[in-house]
C-alpha cells in the first residue's frame, strides 16, 4: 500500500468509530407541539392542508408596518420570471380595474428608499412577506398585546393614586 493513502486511511477509521459511538434513542417520544405524536424514528401521514380563508375583509395590522395578511385564495396564482398574477390586480394600473388596494408606496422603493417607476425587485415575489391564513387551532399560544393595548395598561397603571 502507498504511503500516501494512510492519512486517508486514519481519516476513515477515525470517523467510523466516531459514528459507532452515536447512539440515538429512537422509540424516544416525539417533541409535543408542532410534531403530531409518534417517535423521533417514526414519519407519519402529514395532517391535511387546512383551507384557505377567503373571506374577502382586509384585517387588522398588529403594527403599521406588518404586511397585512392577504384575505382571499391564492390558489393558481402564478408568480415567476414569466408574470406576476397578483400585479394584475394590485399594481399601479391594475387596482383601479380590479379595486384591489395599491401596493403602496415601499414596494416601489429600492434598498436606499429611492423610488422606483416600477415594481421593486424585492418585492416582486409577494409571497415572501403576505401569507394567506388557514382555517386551523393555532399550533403554539400567542400573547402578543397591540400597542393600543399597552398604552391603555399605561395609562391605567399611571391614573392609580
Ligand atoms: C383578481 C384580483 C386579485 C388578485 C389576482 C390578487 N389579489 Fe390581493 N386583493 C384583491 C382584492 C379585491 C383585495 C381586497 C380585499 C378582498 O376583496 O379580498 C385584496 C387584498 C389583498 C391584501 C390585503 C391588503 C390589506 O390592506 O389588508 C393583500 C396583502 C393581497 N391582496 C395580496 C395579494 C397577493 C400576494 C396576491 C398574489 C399571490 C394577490 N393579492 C392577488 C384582489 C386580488
Ligand atoms: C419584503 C416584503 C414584501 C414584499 C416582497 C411585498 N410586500 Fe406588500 N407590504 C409589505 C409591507 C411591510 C407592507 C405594509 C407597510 C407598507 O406599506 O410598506 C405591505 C403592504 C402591502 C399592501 C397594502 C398597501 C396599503 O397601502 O395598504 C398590499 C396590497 C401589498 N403589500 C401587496 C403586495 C404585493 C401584491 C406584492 C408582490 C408584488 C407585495 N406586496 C410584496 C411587505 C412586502
């Protein structure tokens, strides 16, 4: 055997003893929560795709600068290099024919808040910041409070004698 082979050699050994001392517990139980059930080992059938909700009423921003969520299916709707089917209806031109609200002002802009004459490259691809919602039980718990919210608690913290 050439020489030059055994630090190929030592490298494999090396990590084959490595990998026999992994030792996954496999039966060990799932995490709860996002995994339905089962152990780390097992894969079980996906859950079935919830339903988009569709029902046409824009919703509240938690903050102004969250992109609201978009309220109607999606579903078929093409965005690639060849078109982009939600500027039929949300672009400059388009929103007057379909009265769909503009995309405002930002997704003109490029990264130095410079304005654009056309639609930004980054935020071309809608999907990327506005998601449709689905008709399902929340995974995890939430208890984010508005800033409405937060300044009521103030106030009513600072009225106290
Ligand atoms: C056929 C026209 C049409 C197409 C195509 C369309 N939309 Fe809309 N969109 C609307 C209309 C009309 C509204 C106003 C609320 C409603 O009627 O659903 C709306 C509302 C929205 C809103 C909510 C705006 C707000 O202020 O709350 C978002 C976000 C949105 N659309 C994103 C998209 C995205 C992303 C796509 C492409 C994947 C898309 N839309 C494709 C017509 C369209
Ligand atoms: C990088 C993230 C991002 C991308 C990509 C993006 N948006 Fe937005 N969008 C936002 C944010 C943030 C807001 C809310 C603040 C604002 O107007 O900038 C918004 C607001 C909107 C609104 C409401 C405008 C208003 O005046 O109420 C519509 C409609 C909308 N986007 C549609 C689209 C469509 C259609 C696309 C794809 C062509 C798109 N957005 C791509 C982040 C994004």
């Amino acid at each position: 055997m050439s020489l030059r082979l055994l630090p190929l050699l030592l490298l494999a050994a090396f990590g084959l003893a490595i990998a026999g001392e992994l030792n996954y517990p496999l039966d060990a139980p799932a995490p709860d929560g996002r995994r339905p059930g089962g152990t780390l080992s097992q894969t079980l059938p996906a859950p079935v795709l919830g339903n988009e909700e569709n029902k046409d009423l824009r919703r509240e921003r938690n903050y102004p600068e969250q992109p609201p969520t978009i309220p109607h299916s999606i579903r078929g709707y093409q965005v690639d290099a060849n078109g982009n089917k939600c500027l039929t209806c949300h672009s400059r031109a388009g929103s007057a024919r379909s009265q769909a609200p503009m995309i405002s002002i930002t997704h003109y802009m490029d990264r130095d808040g410079q304005p654009l004459a056309a639609v930004s490259p980054r935020r071309y691809f809608c999907t990327q910041c506005h998601v449709t919602q689905q008709e399902v039980k929340p995974l995890v718990g939430n208890n984010f409070r508005n800033i409405d919210h937060l300044l009521e608690d103030e106030a009513a913290a600072t009225a106290k004698p």
